[in-house]
C-alpha cells in the first residue's frame, strides 16, 4: 500500500521541486487537554477506548490522543453527586483547564470518574499523530523515538475515515485490560502518579 508521509519539519529540494520527506513528527509527546473538557456537562473519558480530537490548537500535530483515560486530564480524584452540593470554589470541584475562579460556569456540572493510578494523564493524553490507516493516500506521519505506531481507532461506520488507523504511543504506555488493578486517585491518593494535594483536585 502506497502510504504519503506527512512532511512536518523536512523537505527534500529537487531541480526546483519541492519533494515530502519520511520526517518524525514535532510536538509528538507534548501535554494537551481536549476542548470537550471545556464542557460543564462532560463527565470524563473512558479507559474502555481512545479517542483523538484532529483540530487541536494545543499541539503541533494539530492532534491530541486519548488513549484509554478516564476522567478529566484536570480532574484527578474525580467528583461525587455529592461534591455538586457544595459551593463551587470547594477545591474537590473539578474545574475547567485554567480556571481559577469560583464561577459556576467554571467547573464540570456533573459526576466524574478519578482517574486510575495505571493511566494517569501523563502517560494517556498527549499530542500524536496518525501514523498508519486504512486509505492509500492517506496523510501520515512517523513516530519519533520512545514511541511506536499502534492501532488504536477502529472504524465503527460513523463517517470518520480520515481518523481511523494507528496512532504514535509512547513506549510503554500501551493498555492492556488484564494487567489493569482498577485502583483510582480516590481510591489510592498518595499514589506518585495522582497529582496535587492528596485527595483535592487542582
């Protein structure tokens, strides 16, 4: 199959003609948070798939992975029913991305789930790119070093071909279902990859 890599920081020059080169991706392993966490009625990722937002203005690739998460990237230790009772500068309030204030406007507006010790946010959401897929023309990208291509989106028949395929994941981060304790920040909030005061979203 006849693959076109994306040209991100290379190029070949040949008697005047501008010719994509086989190029590592820049920005490949940067933070990101998806813009649906901007939404006070998203309650959080699952750890049960991935998923990628293909317009992110976070990342070079214009890209950012989820890749099995669960929860919010901003909220470790999740929150209860309960937490919606209280005043919305309480610190167990999961907040948007950068918000600072007690505005109502400013934090999520439902339940959401902590994240799992095995999955935190470092390891789970960053900027990507798509590195593989199923069309012969498609626009792709190599991994750089400390990641791998891996099939992650399959396609489900939901008109989002230019998304499925295989994704740059850093070495050692792959999922994999049965080795996963199931253990939450909420559950184990000393753990070094739950962020923050023990217990307290940021």
């Amino acid at each position: 199959m006849a693959k076109r890599w994306r040209n991100y920081s290379c190029v070949l020059w040949l008697a005047g003609v501008s010719l994509a080169a086989k190029c590592e991706a820049g920005g490949v392993g940067d933070p990101c948070i998806p813009e649906v966490e901007y939404q006070a009625l998203f309650g959080g990722h699952s750890v049960h798939g991935a998923d990628v937002e293909s317009r992110s203005f976070q990342c070079e690739t214009r890209l950012c992975l989820v890749n099995h998460f669960q929860g919010r990237v901003n909220c470790p230790y999740g929150q209860a029913l309960d937490t919606l009772d209280r005043d919305p500068s309480a610190p167990a309030r999961c907040r948007f991305p950068g918000s600072e204030g007690s505005h109502s406007g400013e934090v999520a507006t439902v339940p959401v789930r902590p994240w799992l010790i095995d999955r935190p946010a470092s390891e789970a959401v960053y900027c990507s790119c798509r590195c593989d897929g199923p069309e012969s023309g498609g626009d792709y990208c190599e991994c750089p070093s400390g990641f791998s291509c891996q099939e992650l989106i399959p396609d489900l028949g939901d008109n989002q071909e230019r998304l499925i395929g295989s994704y740059c994941v850093r070495n050692g981060t792959e999922y994999r279902e049965e080795a996963a304790s199931g253990v939450t920040c909420l559950e184990a909030p000393e753990h070094p990859n739950c962020p923050g005061e023990a217990g307290a979203n940021p």
